[in-house]
C-alpha cells in the first residue's frame, strides 16, 4: 500500500481526495491490461477510460467533463494513480487531456462541440502533433507548413511531424504548422486534422522502450477547412505553450506515480529479503538508500502539487513552476526506480519484473515534453525574468 499522507496536504480539497480513493479502487479492481498488442491495448483503454467515467476530467463541463475547467490538481492525482498501476494505462488518460487540450483552449464552439464529447466518452482518440524532425526541442525551427487555397476556404498542409504519440491510431490529431504570419513562434497556426483526411498519412510507425502507438506523420497537400484552426492564425505557438502548461506538470504527477511503485516494490523487497542472517532492510545501506527514495519522492510530489495548485486556486501562470516539477519529478523518478533494481538484483533486471518494467517507462518522461535540459533553460528564463 503507498504512502497517501501527501493527500494531507493543503494543496487539495476533499473532492481531490475521493477522487484519488474512487480512482484506486478502480484500478485495483478493474485494470487488467493485456500488453500483448499494443495498439489494441491502448484502444481498449481509452474504451473503458471513457465507459467509467475517468476521462471527463480531460475536458470541461460545457462538452461532456466532470468540472467545470480544466482542473491541474485532477489531472495530476489521475495520472499518478494511473501510473502507479500501469504506464500504458497513463499513456491512455495523458493523451486524451494532451490530445484535445488545443481544442479546449483556442477551438471553436463548433469544434468543442464536435470533438471533445467524444473525447470525454473515449469514442475518439486524440494526438498532438508539434514534434518535427528537425524540430523538438526548438518548436519555433518547424518546417511544416500550411499555406490558404486560392478560394480562401482551406489551408494546404505539408510536411511531417514525427514521434507523435497516438499516431496510428489517433481518429484526430491537434497539428501545428508554419503560417507565415511573422518570422519564428509568431508565425505557426494550430488546426484539427481528422485521421481520415487525404493527403495524410503514417509515414512509419516507431517502436520504442516502453511499448506505446507513436507515428512519423507525412503530409501532402493535406487540405483542412479554415474552420478546423485553432486561434488566431500565427496564434499556434501560444497554443501549443498554453497546452503544454496544463499538462507539464501531469508528467511530472506521471513520474511521481512510477516512483512510488518503485519505492512500494523496494520496501516490500527490504522486508522480505533474506540477507546475512536477517533481511535486505536490516542492512544500513538498504535504509540510507530507502531513507533517500523516500524524500526524492516527496520532494517531487511537492513541486507537483505546487504547480497544479497555483494554476488552479492562485490562478497563476505556471510555466517555471511546472518545469521544476517535470525536471525534479523525472530525474528523482529514475533514480528512485534505479536503486529499486539494484535491491532486486539479478531478479530486478529480469524481463516482465514490476521494476523491470517502471526502468524502461521512466526514462522516456525525461524527454517528453521537454528534455530535463530544455526545463532548465525555462527554469532559468523564467526567474531572470522581471517579476511584478
């Protein structure tokens, strides 16, 4: 059973914390993931994601939500109880809010209305199509462009965009594209693509680590209606930042809820060990290496916690605060789950163990949405900022 004293803390109301007990419940009783194929997996998660109500959280009241906004401290206790039980089932419920959330901040009614209902119910799968292959970290470097027809009534898209979570099997994707409108971010639009739309189409699918959908995307004269923008055009790139807002710091609940399965299976472990006449956890090296897991672990839960609840209740922009919450919650996350293996020892590197499997699921999140390296220069960006 894991440490839930954290739920103590003020950052949350009385509804977060059924939340989280209903969530776990839940899980323990409900979540039966067959990782056999992926694809499929994944499909059938967002399918009883939805079925059980877990995904209204992704989307506000007005088109089908649990809450009224968009609530931070929501989407982190989800995420984190979700991976604590299983990354793919995190995978699932991150998409969906990451997927539409460009919809839910800059689309139209229209746009709302049509996707983000299905999105709530898990009738539809969402991606976020920014990543480039020349353009990860440096969003504002994009090639991919989209230029308006001669009538005016569409935007002609062309380019790729690559590891795109989702992609394969997404029925809509939140693709953002150089406009033109002004040199670098100030020239990038947002738009909704549907799957099915000609002239896009999966370039090749990408097999990575910790087993998820993720495409290379190719577009060829792709048209999508100018109803279909998001925003302002040349507006795509304050989208994207206000998106990834939101949704940084999930990561960041994401990684804390690998890390305290690492640190439940390495307690278990220490305890039940046999170790020189006693167990592992009588040793005084295996108590300063639970000693440190353990405050890793709060520390990350702490900035978390931080940043969610100053988006949420202190109504305040987050950037700096969900960068040091993504960079110390992954980075404490794998150091965490490094020294679980090692406790285990041969058995902690042996394929389809519990902490085998969190080893390869934490280091993808030190990447995703932002490198550690990439949080650090937002970090610092921020707070040589003036304030006031």
């Amino acid at each position: 059973m894991s440490d839930k004293t954290y739920l103590e803390l003020p950052f949350f109301d009385e509804a977060h914390r059924t939340l989280e007990r209903d969530l776990d419940t839940w899980c323990e009783a409900s979540l039966h993931v067959d990782h056999g194929d992926t694809d499929a997996a994944c499909r059938a998660l967002v399918r009883q994601l939805g079925e059980a109500g877990w995904l209204r959280y992704c989307v506000p009241a007005a088109h089908g939500g649990a809450l009224p906004a968009l609530d931070s401290r929501a989407l982190c206790l989800l995420r984190e109880t979700l991976a604590r039980h299983d990354g793919l089932a995190d995978f699932a419920f991150a998409m969906q809010g990451l997927g539409s959330g460009a919809i839910t901040l800059a689309g139209s009614e229209a746009l709302r209305e049509r996707y983000l209902p299905r999105v709530a119910r898990g009738e539809a799968i969402a991606a976020f199509a920014l990543s480039e292959p020349e353009a990860g970290s440096d969003v504002a470097a994009m090639q991919c462009s989209a230029r308006l027809s001669e009538d005016g009534s569409h935007y002609v898209l062309d380019g790729a965009k690559t590891w795109i979570s989702n992609g394969g099997i997404a029925d809509f994707y939140c693709v953002f594209a150089r406009t033109g409108e002004a040199p670098g971010a100030r020239g990038i639009s947002a738009f909704v693509v549907d799957a099915g739309t000609p002239g896009l189409e999966i370039a090749e699918r990408i097999e990575v680590m910790a087993p998820h959908p993720l495409a290379t995307l190719r577009f060829d004269g792709c048209r999508v209606p100018v109803a279909n923008r998001l925003g302002e055009a040349g507006q795509g790139f304050k989208v994207a930042m206000m998106t990834l807002d939101i949704f940084r710091a999930s990561v960041a609940a994401a990684a804390l809820g690998f890390g305290r399965a690492a640190l439940d299976e390495a307690l278990a472990r220490a305890a039940s060990r046999p170790m020189f006449g006693g167990v592992l956890g009588d040793l005084q090296l295996t108590q300063a290496a639970l000693g440190e897991m353990a405050t890793a672990v709060d520390a990350a839960a702490l900035l978390t916690y931080r940043a969610a609840w100053l988006r949420d209740v202190a109504q305040r922009r987050t950037t700096r605060e969900a960068a040091m919450a993504k960079m110390v919650a992954t980075e404490n996350a794998q150091q965490v789950i490094d020294r679980a293996v090692q406790m285990f020892g041969g058995a902690g590197v042996k394929v389809g163990s519990r902490v085998e499997g969190l080893y390869r699921e934490i280091r993808a999140l030190r990447i995703y949405e932002g490198a550690t390296e990439v949080q650090k220069l937002i970090i610092a960006r921020e707070t040589m900022a003036p304030r006031g």
